[in-house]
C-alpha cells in the first residue's frame, strides 16, 4: 500500500512537470521592436500608445526656435535719469543765459508746453525742465498761458528733439519771436519707443503694403509705471488688463504689443528684454481687426487666434517660446510693454 502511493505521486509529478513544459508563450500584442526604438515609435497601437492631440506649437514657421530672431537682454542698470539730467542741465543753461540776456534781466513768466505724440514719451525730461526753470533766479512758472510772458514748446522735428522760448506777446522782443532755440543731443533725444515694419497680406495670401507700428524698446520700469521714484526694475506681478489700462495713458489706441509686432521687432533688434524679468506678456493678433488681420499669414503662423478673449500668450526670453496664460495670470518676473499701430508702410 505504501509503495503504491509512493508510485502515484511521482506519477502525479512527472505529469505536473510535463504540463507546464507544454505550455504556450503569450503571442506579442505588435511588432517586435528593436531596443534602439522607443516602443509607440514602433507600435503606435501598443498599449500606452494611444494617440494623442499633439499641443498646439504656436511658433512661426519660417522662423523656429531663436532662429531669425535677435534676443537682447540687459540688466536692471539702465542710464539712470540723474545721468540725462546732467547732460540736458548744459543745455537749458545755455537757453537760461539767451533768454536773461535779451529779457536784461528783468523777471520773466514761462508757460511749458509739449507739442505731439511724444509727450508721453519724455515725460521724465519734462519735468526736469519745469523743475529747472522754476529754480532759476528771475524766472518763474505759470499753468495759464495767458499769465506768461514767453512759451517753452517742446516737440519733436525730423528725428530730432528741439525746445524752444516763444514771446507770446512781443514782452521782451516781438510777437511770437523765437527768443531761443537749442537741440538736444542724439543720446538725449532717444526715446524709449522705436518703430518697427510688420509685413502683411491681403486675402488671397499674397504681399501687401507693410504697416507701422511703435513700441516701447524696454519694459516699463516701476518707477515709469509708479510715475515717481527711480528704481528701473521691470514692473512686474501685474495682470493684463492691468498693463493695458496703463498703456491707454499714452492714448486709447496705445495697447500691448500684438503678437506679429512683438516678433518682427525681436527680427529686427528693436526692442529688449530683462535679465529681471524673462517673461513678458503680449497680445494675441486679433483676426477680426481690419488692420491686425492682415498681419497673419496662415500657412506660416501656427497659432491658434481663434482662442478665447480671457487669453492671452507668454513670451519666455529664455527659450523664444509663446505660451498661453490667463489675461488673470500674475507672476512676479512677468514684465510688459506698450504698442500703438501708426499707419502703413508707402
């Protein structure tokens, strides 16, 4: 009895080892890769392979990554405003004396005026000269211009940054008489915005006449965004309709840079960015603006401008890369700058 049950279970042994040496390996779910070959490479229907909506590339075809374009940056260290002020102080020293001079030094009232578009822009030197005049000795300041014996105009003419002393009413020579004159110095006069050329096209994709815009060079500083002070950090941590309400201060049609503006000025070595803040925010190209519409090119701009009004795109000076962010979004280096569409290109 004993050995019978000794010769079952070896029996029962060899048929367990038999079996499982009979058994079928599990057929491959796909091809059979080679290791140099990432798996969904190779088999796209694998598991974990399901195929996915690839993340819009918002990127200009004919120009990715920093190809083409000519990033700059630059530290928090900009000419502070004491170093123009020294300069334009040798200036308005000389109009002082021509002005003393032909008045024979009896008191004198100006009236300081700014004439056109760049009064935002020179803002600072503005006040340098009021602060200026209202220092010197037999000279004083009024708001009416009728209480003013001579008008100071500040404007701007070919390029050029010219302020000038009119007799208002022939008080120290003859009426409306160029009393002085003086023209600032080139690196006096630059302002903080340049003009860029943006291509465009008509409906059919075809070339059209270029158009014109201006745009702020730097990101607005705290101090300039404050409007006093002097730090000239980026203003950052902000939201969009933030920096656009600051923007319109410059006038109504002054917004952020639309999406084209902002490229072809970084093509063209126009503007800047900032070691302190390596994002800015910008404007997607509205499609339906008579004029921003024509800014797009579709076979070549892959970006989606039919996103949702709440959007807005990131600019990373670190990778050139556009991303998308909340009009809400806030973040401590994101910086911005301002734009105004001036006319086409004749």
């Amino acid at each position: 009895m004993k050995m019978n049950c000794i010769k079952f279970l070896l029996l029962f042994l060899c048929i367990i080892f038999l079996a499982s040496g009979c058994q079928k390996k599990p057929l491959p779910s796909g091809p059979v890769c080679p290791e140099d070959v990432p798996p969904c490479k190779c088999n796209p229907f694998g598991p974990g392979c399901k195929e996915k909506d690839p993340p819009f590339p918002n990127e200009f075809m004919d120009c990715p990554g920093k190809r083409c374009k000519q990033l700059q940056l630059e530290g928090e260290d900009r000419s502070p405003p004491e170093w123009r002020n020294k300069k334009a102080k040798v200036f308005l020293e000389s109009m002082l004396k021509q002005i003393r001079t032909l008045a024979e030094n009896q008191e004198v009232v100006l009236f300081i005026q700014c004439r056109g578009s760049i009064c935002g822009e020179y803002r600072q030197l503005i006040r340098y000269i009021e602060d200026f005049f209202s220092k010197a000795r037999d000279f004083s300041l009024q708001k009416n211009p009728i209480l003013a014996d001579v008008k100071m105009v500040l404007r701007s003419e070919g390029g050029a940054l010219i302020l000038e002393a009119i007799d208002i009413e022939g008080t120290i020579g003859n009426v409306d008489e160029v009393l002085a004159k003086i023209i600032f110095e080139e690196e006096l006069s630059q302002t903080e915005w340049v003009t860029v050329e943006v291509p465009a096209f008509d409906e059919d994709g075809e070339t059209a006449p270029a158009t014109r815009y201006r745009i702020m060079r730097r990101l607005v500083s705290e101090s300039e965004y404050r409007g006093t002070g002097t730090s000239r950090l980026p203003q950052t941590n902000i939201d969009y309709l933030t920096a656009l309400h600051y923007c319109q201060k410059f006038g109504s049609d002054t917004v952020l840079p639309n999406l084209h503006t902002f490229e072809f000025a970084l093509r063209q070595g126009k503007i800047v960015g900032n070691r302190r803040s390596l994002y800015e925010m910008i404007r997607i190209t509205n499609e339906e603006d008579e004029v921003e519409s024509q800014l797009i090119n579709w076979e070549q701009d892959a970006f989606n401008f039919e996103r949702f009004l709440d959007q807005m795109l990131i600019f990373s000076w670190i990778s050139s890369k556009y991303d998308d962010a909340k009009q809400t979004y806030f973040q401590d280096d994101l910086g911005f700058r301002c734009a105004t569409w001036e006319g086409f290109v004749e």
